[in-house]
C-alpha cells in the first residue's frame, strides 16, 4: 500500500541484553546508526524513525553526545521520530517534542503476545 511512499528497514539484532554475541550486536547497531545518518543526509526523506533507538544510547552502544550532535545539525525539514524507554535527558533537552506512553491495557497482559504487523 505504501512502497512507493515509505521505506523500512529492520537493521540490528534486537534484544540485546538476551544476546549470546554481544560485540556482533554492537557492530550491527554502529552500522545501522551509520546507514541512518547517511539516510539523514541524503535528502531523500522528510521523515525518518529510529525504532527503539533510546536502548543503544542507555547502553552505551552508541556515543550520547555524538548522537545528539548528529541529530542538532540535521537537515532542517527533516523529521526524526525515536521511540524507546528512558530517553536520556539530554536527549530530551534536545527534542522538539517529547511524549511519553504508557499502558492502560495491552494484549499481553491477557497472555497475547507480540503480534506481526502490531508491535512488529
């Protein structure tokens, strides 16, 4: 519905803290952060979405201030989503907006796992 309009790409291992290779982890994440920044260079988009992002900047996978240095000298008209738990505060004092979820009721908590094409 939406290939010509959107592109999506699922870089990285994931779940992390669970992994059995963790420096194999941490190349992948350096690499997608790598093709993310190119993309934000690009000119091709006027939106990209860092999925989960906060998780490499908590663990120390990638450099904070590096990070927030890339993202503060962005293209202007580029609009750059990061979804994730405990954003750092620097992080936050960068944003232009900031909103933070919380669950009310979800699936899982009736013993409904994640589910494809929901929360992932």
């Amino acid at each position: 519905m939406f290939e010509d309009t959107i592109d999506f790409h699922v870089m990285g291992n994931g779940f992390t803290w669970k992994s059995e290779n963790l420096e194999e982890d941490r190349k992948k994440a350096v690499d997608a952060w790598d093709f993310a920044r190119e993309m934000m260079a690009s000119g091709k988009y006027s939106m990209i979405v860092l999925d989960e992002f906060t998780y490499l900047l908590n663990y120390n996978i990638l450099d904070l201030e590096s990070v927030i240095d890339t993202l503060m000298n962005k293209p202007s008209d580029l609009h750059i989503a990061i979804t994730g738990r405990g954003a750092p505060k620097a992080l936050i004092d960068a944003a232009d907006l900031v909103t933070e979820m919380r669950v009310i009721k979800h699936p899982y908590q009736s013993g409904i796992y994640g589910q494809k094409g929901v929360e992932f």
